[in-house]
C-alpha cells in the first residue's frame, strides 16, 4: 500500500514537472474594495468614522468626527447644530430666526400654530390640534 502511494505521488510530481508547471498553493490576496464600510457576512451595528469604530445608534459621524448623538442635532461640517433654532449650509451654521405673526420666539420652549405662539410646557400639538396639558379637552 505505501508503494502505491509513493508510486501516485511520484507520478503527479513528475507529470507536473515534465508539463513545466510547478504545484503550490494558491496564495490569500487581500484585494482593496470600494465599499470598505459594507460587510457582507452580516449587518455590522458599527462603522467607521475616521478610522476608528463608532456606534451608529448612539453617535453621528461628521465629517470623520465621532459625535454623541442629542435630541434635535444634526451634523454640519465637522460639528453638530440645533435643527430647530439653526441651518446648515455647506458646513458652515447660521442662525434661523422663527416668527408668528411677526413676533419672533424660540423653538426649543414654544411653537406657533394658527399664528399664535404656544409654550410646549403648557400645550401640545398632535396630528394638526391643539391641546392643553392640564386637560384633555382639545381646542
């Protein structure tokens, strides 16, 4: 039996030699890829951001810039900015002023509806209709 075995070994080595061809593995290529954030084996729960892992779910990566994420911010440039009192244009933050009916006020504690300006800690607005906090009688 190992005759037999060395006779077959033998011959695939000479077969491969007398063809010019030289047995040897095939070599592991690592081969740069376009969609470097994309895994296919499984949906990933982090990215990265400027070369370091980050949590989608709880940062914001702006502009290779790891963020924690805060209620009513967005990225713009490398940092974040309040949707509701700010814009954003080409990386760069402006103030927005709000208005109802000519009075100016402030998003973060009051919203205007009907031309009207409401304060959030006494009213809320659901689904296009006023309501008050204390009760729930809709106005």
């Amino acid at each position: 039996m190992a005759r037999f075995v060395l006779s077959i070994s033998l011959v695939v080595l000479l077969f491969g030699i007398t063809l010019g061809e030289q047995i040897r593995p095939t070599p592991f290529v690592i081969r740069p890829t376009p969609l470097i954030h994309r895994c296919p084996a499984a949906k990933q729960k982090w990215r990265y951001c400027g070369g370091e892992r980050y949590d989608r779910v709880a940062e914001f990566c702006c502009d290779g810039v790891k963020l924690a994420k805060e209620p009513f911010k967005r990225c713009c440039g490398k940092r974040l900015y309040d949707i509701e009192s700010e814009g954003c244009r080409n990386g760069f933050v402006f103030g927005k002023e709000k208005r109802c009916r000519g009075r100016t006020y402030d998003p973060k504690d009051s919203f205007c509806h009907r031309c009207q300006v409401f304060f959030h800690n006494e009213f809320v607005y659901c689904d296009g209709s006023l309501y008050p906090k204390t009760s729930r009688k809709q106005i």
